[in-house]
C-alpha cells in the first residue's frame, strides 16, 4: 500500500509537469570552504586584524553564492542573484569573483542539447556556446531527505571547467619558489608556470525523482529528477527553496550577449587576463592563493 501511494504520487507529479505551461524555480545556496582559504593567510605579518576582517568578507562573498534556476521540461536559465557591492570593495576581488564561476546567464536545453552562458571578462561580454555534456551518471540506492524531498545519490567523473579559477592549484614547490622572487620578477611569472589543473573531478549529486525533470544548478542534468544538491571536493551547490508551477513565470530563451567563444577559447582569455591581473595588483606576495 506504501509502494502504491507512492506511486500515485509520482504520477500526479509528473501529470503536473507535464502541462504544456509548467515551469519551476528553485533556489541554490553555493558554498566553497571559505576557512580552508583564510587559513592560508595565517602567519602572515603583512596581514593586519582589519586587513584580515575586509577579505574574511570579500572572500565569503566570492565563495558563498545564490542562484536561481527557472526550469520547464526542456529549458532552463541558470543566474546568480546580484548583490550590492560594500563600501569599499575592491575590484580586483570583484573580477576575481567573475573568475570562480559567478556571474553570468547560463541556458540549457535537455531536448537540443545546447549550453549557452553569458560571461564578463573585464567588462567585455562574451556567449559561450557548447553542447551541453552527456554525463554518465552512476546510480546508487542510498538516500536522504533535502527539505520535503526523498533524494537519491547519484555520482560521476566530469570534465573540469578550465575558466574557473578554483580548480587550479599551485604546483609542487610553486609557493614556495614565489617567496624567494622580488616583485618586479613576480609580475613578469607566467601564471600558467605556476598552478595546474586535473582534466576531470568526481561530483556527486542527489536527485528527487519527486520532480520528474531532467535539470539542475550549472551544466548538470540528465538524472530522472531535478537535481537538488551536488558537490565536488571543494563546492557545495545546495538547494533552499523549490517552487513548482509558479505563477509569475520567468521568460527561459536563449541569451544572445556578447562575442560567440567556445569554451576553450574562454578558458584561454581568461589565464591571459589573470596573467594581466598579476601584472597589474603585483605578484601577490602574501596575497590570496588560488585553489587547494
């Protein structure tokens, strides 16, 4: 009797979604180790209490995000919500943020198997337009409750996106060999020569087969239910809040901002501007480290 109740309710679900004029919203909470990062800066004697309290802030702000995704059966528009800036703030931390994933219209069509995301590299707009990845998901039994939904565990080995700062790391040695350059030799390192980056990471994800769509927060999707939580080893995207059949409904289109780039050439602006950075705020001695 348990498994028929059950039953009736993922069909009337799905019955719902399936009306010609659904669309949902539901909102992520993103969240990197913002402990892990200030950790790194433990020890540093050019590092005041107050210097220190100002990029506590800033960094919580570039590594604790809110998304929306608007969704309907085939599409949906993935965007982060704007925040006022503090007084004060700094831009290189701002464009640092653009630099770890935030910002930006992200589209996905599940049925024509498109990614289109609008990003900013320095106030120059580009259209990054790929096909969306087919992830091969493996399975698994084991569940959990996220809000009112039965969630199932889901995980899979992805390729890494290569624009996003936080998934480069320092080389073996590379903070060390920094300590002993002069400033003007730090401007003149090439980034690249410094960090590293793996080609693919694990993620794991958990789905409600509650809500029989096939989308999720950035470039995931094709479960058999809306995707409410996945991470890596250093990300947390979470769901907070889910409304179905919304009455205000969201206009979910392809965006069209911005110079067409694949996602390699992004990638490949996108050192060529940190290399810019580094030049333009210094070496960075005793500055912020990128990645683990």
């Amino acid at each position: 009797m348990k498994n028929l109740s059950l039953l009736l309710i993922l069909f009337l679900a799905t019955v719902n979604l399936n009306a010609q004029d659904f669309q949902g919203m539901a909102v992520y909470e993103s969240k990197t180790g913002v402990g892990d990062q200030m950790a790194k800066l433990d020890g540093n004697k050019e590092i005041t209490p107050e210097m220190r309290t100002m990029i506590e802030a800033q960094m919580k702000k570039m590594f604790e995000k809110t998304f929306v995704l608007n969704f309907n059966r085939t599409e949906s528009i993935y965007k982060e919500e704007e925040k006022l800036d503090a007084p004060g703030s700094n831009p290189a931390f701002k464009m640092m943020s653009s630099m770890m994933g935030g910002g930006g219209v992200q589209y996905k069509n599940i049925k024509e198997k498109v990614s289109l995301q609008e990003k900013d590299i320095f106030g120059k707009e580009f259209l990054v337009t790929d096909t969306l990845p087919k992830i091969q998901w493996k399975m698994l039994n084991e569940t959990k409750k996220i809000g009112e939904y039965t969630c199932y565990k889901a995980t899979a080995e992805v390729p890494v996106d290569r624009s996003n700062m936080m998934n480069y790391k320092p080389k073996k040695g590379a903070e060390e060999a920094m300590k002993e350059k002069s400033e003007e030799e730090l401007k003149k390192t090439n980034f690249m020569d410094m960090v590293e980056m793996p080609d693919t990471k694990i993620i794991t994800a958990w789905y409600a087969p509650e809500i029989p769509v096939s989308q999720g927060p950035e470039n995931y999707w094709g479960l058999p239910g809306l995707i409410l939580e996945v991470s890596d080893d250093k990300t947390t995207i979470l769901c907070s809040k889910i409304v179905l059949n919304v009455k205000e409904k969201a206009e979910i289109k392809k965006p069209t901002k911005g110079e067409k780039v694949s996602p390699q050439e992004f990638a490949d602006l996108m050192v060529k501007k940190i290399q810019q950075m580094q030049e333009m705020y210094g070496g960075g001695r005793g500055g912020i480290r990128i990645g683990g």
